[in-house]
C-alpha cells in the first residue's frame, strides 16, 4: 500500500543544520497536506510543521526562524531544512502525509522515524 521513509537525521552539534526528507510511495493518487512531527523522550509528540499541496506552511512556534519545511510534488517527497539546532530538538522525527489512494479513500499515513540528536 502506502510507505513514507524517512531520511537523514543523525548527530549534530548544536548550532549545526540537518535536511530529513520524506518519500511516498505506493497506490497514492493524490498527497494533500504532509508534515513532521517530533517525539523527545519523556515529552509528548509534537507537530513541527506542515505543507499543503498549494505551498502553505504552518510551524510550532519553538523552530519558527530556524526550521523551513518544502515539499517536491513530483517526487512525492517532504522536506525539513533544520538551522541553528537546539538539544531541545532532539527527538524521533516522523513524516505524515494527508493522502488519496488510487482506490479513492483518504486518510493519514506515517513513516516510521528519524533520529535526531543535538549534542556537544
């Protein structure tokens, strides 16, 4: 059916940038809104940003300045630019995508996770 991988989190010291990208793949007719959300232990999960087909973007206001999120329609793929990094940003980063499949239903589908640490 439907899979979105994530890739490119890993280890960065703080002030450091890492890109995690999303890809989409399976029966999908049509991606709507896609976006990351973020888990810490201990701490609740988050959402981080979103993107709707037409472009528009919405973030949580602790990675507004530093986080840019875009996405590539042809590719099906989602993207997270992350500057100036935070310890507060680490966490397990997941890709969610709002889709129509090939079938017509319309739902939310998720990847499985990135890790991202920010550490010295």
């Amino acid at each position: 059916q439907v899979h979105l991988v994530e890739s490119g989190g890993g280890l960065v010291q703080p002030g450091g940038s890492l890109r995690l990208s999303c890809a989409a793949s399976g029966n999908i007719f049509s991606i709507y809104t896609m976006g990351w959300y973020r888990q810490a232990i201990g701490k609740q999960r988050e959402l981080v940003a979103t993107i709707t087909s037409g472009g528009s973007t919405n973030y949580v206001d602790s990675v507004k300045g530093r986080f840019t999120i875009s996405r590539d329609n042809a590719k099906n793929t989602v993207y997270l630019q992350m500057n100036s990094l935070k310890p507060e940003d680490t966490a397990v980063y997941y890709c969610y995508g709002e889709l129509t499949l090939d079938w017509g239903t319309r739902g939310d589908y998720w990847g499985q996770g990135t890790q991202v640490t920010v550490s010295s």
